[in-house]
C-alpha cells in the first residue's frame, strides 16, 4: 500500500517523499559524518529521494567533482538501504566528463555508478542543456542506459521549453526512453524560471518538477533580514533578494502564514511549492541534523487556498 506522504513522480511509477533531500552540501559545508547524520534523519523521517550531481562538490579547492555520490554511495552501503532509497544524480558539469555528447553521457553514467556503488541510477538528469549536442543524440544515449539496466528513468535540469518539447516529441516519435521529470529553479522569489512555456510542457507531457533552489539559497528560511548578518557560503547570493520589494513582501507573507500555523517559515516556503501545479517535491539541503526538521515538516503542512494565493500574491 502507498504512504499517503509519498508522491507519484509523473509518470515513472517511482513514488517519492514531497521533500526530496538535497546532496549538494555533502562534500562541501556538511563532512561525511554529518552527511550521514543527515541522512539517517532523513531516512528516520520517511524520506527516500536524494538528489545529487556528478559535479558535486567540483568548485571546491582539493575537490574534483563526485564528493556527493561518493558519500551518498558509502552511507547506502553502509545502511544496506539501496532499495529503499531513490538516488537521482546529473550529467554534463563534471570536469572530467564536460557536456552531452553520447561518449560523455556513456562514460559519466559509468563514473558515477562507480562512486555511488551501484549498478543503477534511479532517476538521471541532463544537468545543463547543451543546445550543440543534438537532442537526438542525448536521447540516444540516455535510452541505451536505460536499455542497459543502468538507469531506470532519466530527467531534464536547465533546459529551454523549446528543446525539451523536442526531445520528448523525439522520445515518442522513435519509442525511446522519454524525460519523465523537470528539475527546474525555481521558488517564491523566482517564479518566472519556470512559470509559463516550461511549465506549460512539463504539465503537458506529464513531467513531475522537483524544483531546486526552493528555498533561494537560504533566503526563505526566514534568517536572512535587514541589518541581520548571517554566517553563510551563501550569504551574498540572498542579498540580490533581501534588498527587493518583492523579497521583502514575501518574507512579510511568509512570517503572517508560518505565524497562522505555528510552523518554521521553511516550511510553508517549501508547503507553496509543493502546491503548485506539476511539482512533485522541492529540493532542500540541510548542512546539519538541526536543519532538517522545518524541511521534513512540509509532508505534515497543507495551506489553505487562501494561504497559497496570498504567498502567490506577494511574490508576483
């Protein structure tokens, strides 16, 4: 029987956990024994959808890229979870493995079983779109992974409207393996990365988005506010947010909604999210165990309709 936590991921017959954990800080902010802890709270909580890159954490000094599938590969090991656990990982930025042609996708894919320790990848993203590389030729050799046992269902990250509709007409017109999920950016203070034409196809095709950046880089969570130094990696990317109207009249709808329920602000950025049309699970990461809760809290929080449409309102 399904969890009633758990959602359809489109049309891939996965069914994951509405806050799919975000891998990036493993390698980077969180070591291995804090991204375990982390990720043994997260299993403990219901949550089975990790999300990782093979570039992770390659702009690090003394990093390479693949830090996170390394990590993510032994704590599955070491659990002896692999079944339970819905790994999604990404092509085309790791420095060894650069873009989309075939050979790449083929020698990636390898690489990164390799790191995470076994013999298939759940759901595998092209990271970034190269426009060069035909889509008949990515389609080509994702569909070959596929074939192969390697990967189960494959997805889309950065990408125009235009070459996704492509590649999924391609996907349909030669009865290859076809993107079953978006990995868009997008959140309450960056609607229009994803709202419109790519929405539009993701719906009509019945791709699940799995939003990153949902919570914009740290801006949602409420600990960013005028006068208020925070001690981040991320603190001067939030500041583009911090001195807008927009983001301040989104923090002020953000503090009236997470009052009305008693929840962490996170949480009801996250709860929008997670309402809106074709989403399926934002993406979050949590540096420490202490990080994880107001993330986790989205499976229990539902917003009324007034609630959402005063976020919406704020944030437009």
């Amino acid at each position: 029987m399904t969890s009633p936590s758990l959602r359809k991921l489109g049309s891939s017959g996965l069914e994951v956990f509405p806050l799919c954990l975000g891998g990036n800080v493993f390698g980077w902010t969180a070591d291995e024994a804090t991204s375990f802890a982390v990720l043994d709270a997260y299993a403990a909580a219901g949550g089975n959808f990790v999300d990782t890159a093979d570039s992770y954490s390659a702009w690090i000094d003394g990093n390479e890229g693949g830090e996170s599938e390394t990590i993510i590969g032994r704590w599955v090991r070491a659990r002896g979870n692999r079944d339970d656990v819905v790994i999604a990982t990404k092509v085309s930025q790791h420095p060894e493995f650069p873009g989309l042609t075939a050979a790449n996708i083929r020698a990636a894919a390898d690489a990164s079983l390799r790191r995470l320790g076994t013999d298939h990848i759940d759901l595998y993203y092209t990271h970034f779109d190269k426009p060069e590389v035909p889509v008949e030729e990515i389609i080509g050799a994702l569909d070959e992974l596929v074939r192969a046992g390697k990967v189960r269902h494959i997805a889309a990250s950065n990408i125009s409207a235009e070459r996704l509709r492509a590649s999924l007409d391609f996907s349909d017109r030669e009865g290859l393996a076809k993107y079953v999920a978006l990995q868009p950016h997008y959140n309450l203070v960056s609607r229009d990365t994803y709202e419109g034409e790519l929405q539009d196809v993701a719906a009509r095709y019945g791709l699940a988005a799995v939003p990153y950046f949902a919570l914009a880089a740290g801006f949602l969570t409420g600990k960013y506010r005028p006068g208020r130094t925070v001690d981040s990696a991320r603190a001067g990317r939030v500041a583009q947010y911090l001195e807008s109207e927009r983001g301040q009249r989104v923090l002020t709808a953000l503090d009236e909604v997470a009052q009305a329920h008693d929840a962490p602000v996170p949480t009801v950025a996250l709860a929008w999210l997670a309402a809106r049309p074709t989403v399926a699970a934002p993406i979050a990461s949590a540096r420490t165990v202490e990080q994880l809760p107001a993330l986790l809290e989205v499976a229990e929080l539902t917003l009324t309709e007034a609630e959402v449409a005063r976020l919406t309102q704020a944030s437009a």
